[in-house]
C-alpha cells in the first residue's frame, strides 16, 4: 500500500522513497533522515508490488526521485525483485537504490550487487546510529554539487 504520509521536504530538492513492508522501520528510518538534515519528501511505500506500478507511472514523482530506500525481505514480492524490476526501466538504470535490511546475508548483496545496488547497509537497532546511517547515506547520494 502506498502510505500518503510523507515529510514536508522540499519538493524542489527531489524525493526519497522508502519501500519496507514495516511501518515501524519506516518511521524509524523518516525521523532518522529528519534529524540528519533532510531537505527531501521522505514517501514510503509498504507493498513492494504497488511500489514498483506507481514509480513505473508517476511521472512527477519519477523526476522528482533521487534515492530509493529498499528492504529486502518483504511479502509478495522481495527487494532483488523490486531491483531487478526498476533497474529494468532506464529511468532507474542509475538511480540510487540503497538496501537496507535487517539481515547482513551474503547473497544477498552478491545478488544485488549484480543488479546495480549503490549500497547495503544492516539497519542499526540504535536510533543515534540510524541517525548517522541517514547522514552519511545523505552525504554520499543527496548531497548537491
């Protein structure tokens, strides 16, 4: 489902969108990029299925986006599923997608590593270290030259 709630980011400034089947880590992962300066919308999506129809369609959020927080381990449909369907469009051939997933399986990032992925992080237990994840992921990939 495509969860309305959102920052009030500057929608000049692009967007990120979350796609967790978990509202918690969600909301976790929102206040942690808030706190870490976000000038972004921060949308998230929670049926990964749906996530991937409304960005193949959305044309005001397709050039708005400019990082895609993926799980990995959802219901219907799991985080190389969602890659490989996005990497398949050529708008999201280079778009920044990072994984980040409460496991720190190694097949899973040779698996998404070959489909592209910028980065794959273990979601932090520690709020404080979630907050320096979301820094750090907005410095590397949001940063404006």
């Amino acid at each position: 489902m495509f969860a309305q709630d959102q920052t009030n980011g500057d929608v000049s400034a692009g967007a990120i969108v979350m796609i967790d089947d978990s509202r918690d880590d969600a909301d976790l992962a929102r206040m942690a990029f808030e706190q870490a300066g976000l000038e972004q919308q921060f949308l998230v999506m929670t049926d990964p299925v749906e996530a991937v129809q409304v960005l193949g369609q959305d044309s005001d959020l397709r050039s708005a986006l400019r990082l895609i927080l993926l799980d990995f381990n959802m219901p219907r449909m799991n985080g190389l599923d969602v890659l490989r369907a996005l990497r398949a469009d050529s708008h999201f051939a280079n778009l920044p997608v990072v994984i980040m997933s409460t496991s720190d399986e190694p097949l899973e990032r040779v698996a998404s590593d070959a489909l592209k992925v910028s980065a794959h992080f273990q979601k932090p237990a520690v709020f404080t270290d979630f907050v320096r994840l979301a820094g750090d992921i907005r410095s590397r990939y949001l940063a404006v030259a």
